[in-house]
C-alpha cells in the first residue's frame, strides 16, 4: 500500500463551506496544494495548510494546476469547489481541463 498523500486544490476559500472542507481534508491525513479565492482569504487556509499555493487571480491559479501536473510532484488527484453556486459551472469546468 502507498503512503503517498491525496493532493487537493480548492476554489474559494472565504464562504461558510470552505473550512470544513479544509478540516476534512488534514483529518483525512491529504494535502491540500492549491488554493484560488478572489478574496485574500490566506490567513483561513494557513490554519489548516500553511504550505498550499495561494492565488488571487484564476489565470495564474489555472497556470499553477497545469505547472503541478506537468511536473509530476504534486499532481492534484481532485479539485474542492466551495465557491458560491452560482461560479460552479465555470470552476468545474476549469478543474476538469485541469485533469
């Protein structure tokens, strides 16, 4: 059995749903890599990840999920979307091209 950790970005980071994925993902023993949020909401994913990327713009946030899984590393195994519901569409989308 591989010890290798599930890697995990996230979009949107500040709304109500977001921590407890957050919290889902460190109790679960993964790693959460990437993160995108409009808001600079850093301070709430360094209490579970200090260490995830942090991205305000979703160009450069995309760019990053296409350097992780060119690089072999830190390929992100799923993509947690917490945005509101209405960006939901748009966001799975770009996970989805993301690999």
């Amino acid at each position: 059995m591989s010890d290798k950790k599930t890697c995990f970005a996230l979009i949107g980071a500040a709304g109500y749903i977001a921590p407890r994925h957050m919290k889902a993902i460190k109790e679960s023993g993964n790693d959460l890599v990437a993160a995108h949020d409009p808001m600079d909401s850093v301070g709430i994913i360094d209490s579970y990840f200090p260490n995830a990327d942090f991205f305000i713009e979703p160009e450069r946030f995309d760019r990053h999920l296409d350097k992780l899984k060119r690089s072999g590393n830190k390929k992100v195994d799923y993509v947690s979307i917490c945005s509101p519901n209405y960006l939901h569409d748009a966001h799975i989308r770009m996970a989805l091209r993301s690999g």
